[in-house]
C-alpha cells in the first residue's frame, strides 16, 4: 500500500493499493482475510435469501440488492489474500537534538 519515493520517503501512499484492499476486504464475507470459494457460498447463500449482509457492490456505493454486480465484484478479487494492517511506523518524537525522528518497530526513521 505505501510505495518508496526517492524525495518524500516512504510517505506516498499508494491510492489504487488501497482500494483495492477495501475492496478486497469487503468481498470477504466470513473475514478470514482472503477471499475465496467459501465467501462465493456465502455470496449464494446471501441471493437466495435476499440478505444484504452481501451487498458488497457496486464499488463506489452499495446498491440496497444481492445481485450479478455482487458476484462479479466477488470475482474481481478471488484468490486475494487480505493483508492484516497493523503499524507500519511509530515515532515517539522525544528526540532532544537534531532533525531525525526514531522509528520504534521498523526502523523507517524519518526526517524532520
């Protein structure tokens, strides 16, 4: 999701990545973090009861159905496995000198 670029660091944020994980995450439908056959039966089990719960598209604003754009946007992202997003980077900025911030878990320090 963040790409590294040679004048901001590791700051520029990848915009498609990350709709593509919101996407994809939405798709998961039993939240296992990857979508796969069984969210598609769920996705079934879902139209044949006109449950919402898997409205999952159109990707822009759910429609209020279960239907063919479902499935399809389902299918879009099959085989995705959902990265867990935890911290990337902590910076106490208790630094009493200088111009570099400490990163306390990956060591992506930055520059003030």
């Amino acid at each position: 999701m963040i790409s590294r670029d040679y004048y901001y660091g590791w700051g520029r944020v990848d915009a498609r990545a990350a709709l593509d994980m919101v996407l994809a995450h939405r798709c998961d439908l039993n939240n296992d973090w990857k979508v796969d056959e069984q969210d598609l039966v769920l996705l079934n089990e879902y139209i044949d009861a006109n449950d919402l719960s898997g409205d999952i598209a159109p990707a822009a604003k759910r429609d209020g159905g279960v239907d063919v754009n479902d499935i399809e946007l389902l299918m879009q992202y099959m085989g995705i496995e959902i990265p867990e997003i935890g911290s990337l980077a902590r910076w106490k900025l208790d630094e009493v000198n200088g111009v570099t911030a400490y990163d306390c878990i990956n060591r992506r320090d930055g520059t003030l």
